[in-house]
C-alpha cells in the first residue's frame, strides 16, 4: 500500500473494551477492499480466521476510516432483519471474536465514545487512498488510483450497503481512467490512451464514450482495423443486452475510420512492404456476455506460463494444453487469459473455432479463414499461413480452441506450425493432450464447491465460486433470484452435484426462470431434460 509502518505502543484506558493492555505493542493492520476482502497484519494474514459478519464489520469501518461510526448504526446495517437489541447483542459477539482475531493489531479498532467505533487513521486502506487519490484530480494521483483497484469493491458480497460503495468506486476509477486517456491522447500518447480505454471498457462494454474514444485512439495509431471491430462488438452487445443501435456520433465515427482505413489499403504498396507498416487484422475474441467469475489464481499461472518473464524468469511456453472434461470451462478461461495478453502480444491474437472441424487437412485453411487470408490456389495453407506470421512485427497468440478430435492426425501440424513459425505461441483447449515434445500441460479443475453442511446459510455460501455463478446466471433467467437462507441448501447441494462444472452449473441456473432450486435439484434425476440449453446461440454441444 506504499505505506511504511513500525511497532507502536498505545496505551489505553484500562476501561475501554478494546481488549489490548497498557503499553502492548501495536502490529501495522492493512485492509485491501478491491477485489476479494484481504487483511493483513504486518507481513502475514491474521492468525486465527475473521468470521463473514467480521470481515464486513472491518469494511464499514475502513470505508469511514478515522471516523466515529456509531453502533447503532453499524447492529442496524449488519444485522437488518433483527431487531434492535439482538442486532446490538450480536454487534458486541462479533467485536469480542473480532479482536480476537486481530491479536496485537487489534487496538486500531478503537472506542472513541462507548456508543461508537472507529479505525485509527494508523490502518492502511487501499480504498481510503484510492478515494483521495482521486478528490486529487492531479495526473500522478490518478495513476495510483488505477493501480490500486484491483477489481470491483469487496468483489462476491451480497450485503446491501456494499453496492452503492461499489458503484461509486467503480464510476470514481472509470472516470479517471477516461480523465489520463484524454489527457494521454492530448499529448499525442494514442498507444497509452487506448490502453487506458481498454481497462475502462472492459469494466463496463456499454460506456460508449469511452468505447469512441478507444476508436479514435486506435484510429490515431494507425490500427483502423481495430476500431472498426470495436464499433462491431459494441454494435452487436448493444443489440443483444438492450436491443438498442450505437449513438449516432459513434455511427458517424466509424464510418469516417472505415472509409480512411478503406483508402489507405488503396495506397499503392513497395514491393517488399516494411513489416512495421502492415496492417494486421484486429484481434478475433469473442465477445463475452456473461460475467466471469474465479480462476484468478488460474489465469496467474497461465500468464506466468506465456509471458517471457514467467514463473522462475523461465521462458515462454509457445504450446501450452488446457485439458479438463467438457463444461470445465477450457474456452472461457482461454478467452480471458488472453484478453490480459493482448498488449504483451500488441494485439495479434486469433481465436480458432475447430468444434465443427472433423478433418484435420482443413486446419490451415481454418487458421487462414481467421487471419483473414484469401485463398491463393498455387500456395499451400500451410505457407500461407506461416508467411502471414512470419511478416509480423512481434508475438502472436493463436487460440486452437476444441482440438480433441483432431489430436491424431492433428498434432503433427500444430508441430509443424510453431516450426515455421517461431514468433508465434499455441494456446489450445482440448479433453486430450497433444503429446509434443515441449508441449506444457495445465490441466483445469472444476470449481471450488460449499463444504459439505447439512443446513448451509447465505452467509456462508456467498464467497462461493460456483454458487455465485449460479445466482448470477438464475438472475439472467429471473431477475429477482437471490440466494436466502430458505434456498441456500439447495443451492448449495445443487452446486456439489453438479461438481463445479461450469456448463452444467449455468444450464442448471437458466432453468430458474420457471423453477425453484429444490424443483431443479430434484429435476436432476432426469439430466437429459434439465441440463439442456434453450439458448438460440450457444454451441449444439
């Protein structure tokens, strides 16, 4: 958090209820809200753990660090549906287990007045900074807001009070991501304002400001090709999500970067072109609609495995497998590595569809389709496809996704693809390896299930991967769904029948919109009708 901290004495009066004696040495205390919730007491986390209801006591606080909080206010927000003296009552059980928790670091949680608390101004907050960091405005503070939101406020929490911080956060760190952008693209620093963009639309695809101004950028840079496919994507996630055309100044722009994309692919070329100056295709990602949730640790590893710098400053891995049985999640968990890459890669990465692939001589002439290439009738594909590559100006990245059925007669080629082209790394999803030499195996496990509890309640199942994807997907199908303490074993008992398969989790979940949990948990009897997809897009798979 940038902040230095050193062993402190506080002493304290004796009768206070902060649990710390005169003079007891004090630990530094650092609260990370962006992204999942994380304490840390000096170097290490807390020794014993802090309780759901203990960690969203610290939030509150941290949130109002420095601040007296009344305890009235914090029972009421804590506990909603108790009333008032059993909210106050189970406010004190969780202080006592609280500081427990909290050992020697315990006496930043202070008690000013008997009938409020409050952090001491002590507490480093990545969220207090980020706050001021932004009221700052200046081009350096911004930078450091960015760098600390690491995702969305107390990511995976339910608690009504969080979503308003959220939001606030969330609106505080696009802006000032559009703020540097603009002031990047002023100085002529079109690379870094696209960057920038990027990150912003990435947290939310529908703010088409700043989806036109990541076309203007890219425009500037001289990558028309990418412009015109993010007005595509936009386009087509405005269609799908709210039924709805871009706004007619973003029409407008993308008809002025077509048409000067369109004349300078008219501009007579030398013979043999600079590879500096060619125009590659933009990256062929699939949009996304959905939300993606866990696989951090995952995508580390992967981006460890296909980045030079890597685990052990070990070389990139140019073929890497994803293995794992169908519905694991391969394709997604591709897709979202990938998109972390695509500045690593500056920008050339390709998606290659092969599920609807049964012959393996037609793969070059998939991999060129993707490329964009024409098929030239005196040239293998092979050749083709190797020379593109080849004329590049950095690394490329090419996800071969659904390789299985191609592995046999199949593999020989990917081998012979990475021969001929040495710029170029394969990232392929497949239930089987391909058994190369130099082939690096990441084998994807299902997601992390709810222990095994005979009555689970919602507090103890929101931080779960695999229940939140299902709440998030039944909310899909029904917009009121939520997780309470009446459907919480169902749910839960849903998510470890189903195993932490994703695919099998989200067929479940869209059957929501006309069944309850327990109505769909006993429907698993008959599988064949209820994991089904009703979806007019997806895969037949």
């Amino acid at each position: 958090m940038g902040q230095q901290f050193t062993a402190m004495t506080s002493p304290r009066s004796e009768s206070n209820d902060d649990g710390i004696q005169p003079g007891e040495a004090v630990f530094p205390l650092e609260i990370r809200l962006f992204g999942p919730f994380e304490l840390h007491i000096g170097a290490t986390a807390p020794a014993r753990p802090i309780s759901r209801k203990g960690r969203s006591l610290l939030a509150l606080l941290a949130v109002r660090t420095n601040r007296d909080v009344e305890r009235v206010w914090l029972a009421g927000t804590l506990w909603p549906e108790s009333g008032e003296s059993q909210s106050a009552r189970n406010l004190r059980q969780c202080l006592y287990h609280l500081r427990i928790s909290l050992g020697s670091a315990a006496a930043h949680l202070q008690s000013p007045r008997i009938t409020a608390l409050r952090l001491a101004p002590s507490v480093a907050v990545d969220a207090v900074a980020f706050d001021r960091a932004i009221e700052s405005g200046e081009e350096d503070a911004l930078e450091r807001a960015v760098s600390l939101y690491r995702g969305p406020l107390l990511e995976g929490s339910t608690d009504e009070w969080v979503q308003p911080e959220r939001e606030a956060r969330e609106q505080a760190y696009l802006g000032a991501l559009e703020t540097l952008a603009r002031r990047k693209a002023d100085r002529g620093e079109n690379a870094e304002a696209a960057r920038l963009l990027r990150l912003a639309v990435r947290v939310d695809p529908l703010r088409e400001g700043a989806q036109r101004s990541l076309m203007q950028a890219l425009a500037k840079c001289g990558d028309g090709s990418a412009a015109v496919q993010v007005y595509r994507d936009l386009r087509l996630l405005l269609h799908h999500e709210l039924h709805a055309e871009p706004d007619p100044d973003t029409s407008a722009l993308f008809r002025q970067i077509q048409e000067e994309t369109r004349l300078r692919s008219q501009t007579p070329r030398p013979h043999r072109p600079n590879p500096q100056s060619l125009e590659l295709p933009s990256s062929s990602l699939p949009v996304q609609f959905t939300r993606f949730f866990g696989r951090v640790e995952e995508i580390a590893r992967l981006l460890g495995l296909l980045t030079p710098s890597g685990i052990n400053n070990s070389p990139a891995r140019r073929l890497l497998t994803l293995t794992g049985p169908g519905g694991s999640g391969k394709t997604r968990l591709a897709v979202e590595t990938a998109q972390s890459l695509k500045e690593e890669m500056e920008g050339a990465i390709w998606f290659v569809p092969l599920a609807p692939l049964t012959d393996a001589r037609l793969l070059f002439t998939a991999i060129g389709g993707v490329l964009g290439l024409q098929r030239a009738p005196n040239v293998e594909p092979l050749d083709q496809v190797a020379n593109f590559l080849n004329r590049l100006p950095g690394p490329s990245l090419m996800i071969l996704d659904n390789f299985e059925q191609l592995v046999e007669e199949g593999a020989p080629l990917v081998r012979n693809l990475l021969e001929r082209a040495p710029n170029l790394t394969c990232l392929v999803t497949s239930r089987k390896h391909l058994g190369l030499r130099g082939e690096q195996l990441f084998p994807l496990q299902p997601l992390p299930v709810p222990e095994y509890n005979e009555s689970p309640s919602r507090e103890h199942l929101v931080s779960n991967t695999s229940v939140t994807l299902f709440a998030d997907r039944a909310r899909s199908a029904r917009a009121d769904f939520r997780v309470t303490d009446r459907n919480a074993p169902d749910v839960a008992e849903l998510c470890c029948r189903l195993e932490g398969i994703p695919l099998a989790i989200e067929l479940a979940a869209a059957r929501s919109q006309v069944m309850t949990p327990g109505q769909i948990l006993k429907g698993l009897e008959r599988p064949f009708e209820i994991l089904v997809s009703r979806q007019r897009d997806d895969e037949p798979r």
